[in-house]
C-alpha cells in the first residue's frame, strides 16, 4: 500500500495539476458549489454497458425495422466450408497467401489453388457487415450524435463561456460545475467507454487498432479535462465534435442519402 500511496502522490502532484497556491482540498464541494470528483469518472462504466443494451434494442426495433422497409438488403456471405487448416492461416494474416505458401496449402489440404483462393475470399467477405447492419449501426450513432448536441448545445448555451471563451479561463480553477454540465460529460464519457468494449463484440473491422486508439485517446482527455476541471473548454470541443460527427455518420459511414433516394424514387416522394 506504501508504495501505491506513492505512485498516486507523485502522480497527483499540485504543482502539476494545479495553478500555484492552489490544493485539492481547494475543491471539495459543498452544497451550494460543486466541483469536479476523481470518483465520478468511475460512474460512466457501468452506465455504458447500459448505454450499450439501449443501441442494440434501437438498433433492433427501431432501425432494422426503418431499413426494411426502404428495401436495405440485409444478405451477409456464408462463411466457407470449415477448414482447420486454412482457417489458421487466416487468422494470422486476414489475407489470402501467395507462392509457395498458397501451393503449400494446396497441398496439405487437398484442395487445387484456385480453391483456397476461393475459400480466403469467401472468409473474408463473410465478416463484412450487411447493408442493413450497416444502416443501423449509423442510424444508432445518428441518433446519438444529433441527441447529444441538441442537449449540449442547450445546456452551454446559457453559459457565459459560450459567447466569450476568456470566460474559460477567468477565475479558473474555481468554476464550480452546474448539473448539466455533470451530466454532459458523464453521458460523453459513458457513449464512448460503450464504443471502446463493443469493439470486442461486433464484427472486427480493418480499422480496429486505429478506432481503439481515437476511444482510449477521447476518454482520456475527458477525464484529465474532469479532473483539472477544464469542463468549459471541455464543453466547447465536444459540441464542435458532436456536430461533426453527426454529418460524418450520415456521408461516410452507411451512404445514407443513397439509400433515401432509392427510398424517395421507389415511392414517387420526389418527382
């Protein structure tokens, strides 16, 4: 325990955290003024495995639903024949081999190249998301996305520090944090730990790495902006993300105004 204590002290060192003449005691709330709690970080944990059941009922009952009936193929490719071997070998490299490697397997399998060739392709389309996944995976994160910046936006819209950033630093660090300020970071905090863990459950995609870093890099600077009480700043770089992130989800991710002008032209809703 001696030695925790002194990893923590070191850690959550004053003279690094904080402005001089200032402590931690500094910021122990009160009744009327409440100010941000190493221990709350801890509540977006549970909260996103909560989060994470709310997506996948909205995905199922409301989305799927939206999509069928837009005509969104939900056809996946089959995986392959089982092949113990060659599944292996897929594993390691997620691509089909080549040269000696490919007549090898050829061999050991009793399969003529061409059909190993096959087997790798079909493996690998079998991981691919349907169109209908797709469109309800973007329409739960649509919806996230436009939910999340309707609230913050009213909720620092009514802050000072909306219309004058200086505001973000004057007094500071003493800015006690308002109920809808705590529930904006913690809800923030929540969606995001709920991507970093149904990342391990949905289908894995090329970009895994990349994703995990973005997620462990935003819950990161959301609890070191908590814990410094950088939460007015904090606020304006999540509503820029949030509404960007709204349009990013609509162009890039599911084409979903291809599937709105299928949806209008088969049902003569635009002439």
């Amino acid at each position: 325990m001696d030695l925790v204590s002194r990893v923590s002290s070191v850690f959550w060192a004053e003279w690094f955290w904080l402005p001089r003449g200032y402590n931690w005691t500094t910021f122990t709330s009160t009744p009327e003024k409440l100010y941000p709690d190493f221990y709350w970080i801890y509540f977006p944990i549970p909260f996103s495995l909560l989060l994470f059941l709310v997506r996948i009922l909205f995905e199922k009952k409301i989305c799927d639903p939206i999509g069928r009936s837009m005509g969104i193929s939900e056809r996946r490719t089959h995986p392959p024949v089982s092949n113990r071997a060659l599944e292996k070998e897929y594993r390691k490299k997620k691509k089909a081999p080549d040269g000696e490697q490919l007549k090898g397997l050829s061999k050991r399998t009793d399969l003529t190249t061409r059909q190993v060739e096959s087997w790798f392709r079909q493996r690998k389309a079998s991981e691919t998301l349907s169109q209908l996944q797709k469109f309800s995976e973007t329409g739960w994160r649509f919806f996230y996305y436009t939910a999340i910046f309707i609230y913050g936006l009213w909720a620092v819209s009514s802050k000072s520090w909306f219309y004058d950033t200086k505001e973000c630093w004057r007094g500071y660090p003493l800015h006690a944090v308002d109920r809808d300020m705590w529930w904006y970071y913690m809800l923030e905090l929540s969606f995001y730990w709920s991507l970093l863990i149904s990342q391990f459950f949905d289908v894995r995609r090329k970009d895994f790495w990349q994703m995990f870093t973005h997620h462990v890099t935003t819950i990161l600077l959301l609890t070191l902006s908590w814990m410094d009480n950088l939460v007015r700043m904090g606020s304006l770089v999540l509503i820029i993300h949030d509404v960007a992130d709204v349009f990013l989800e609509v162009y890039f991710h599911a084409n979903l105004f291809h599937f709105l002008s299928d949806f209008f032209e088969k049902y003569h809703v635009i002439d």
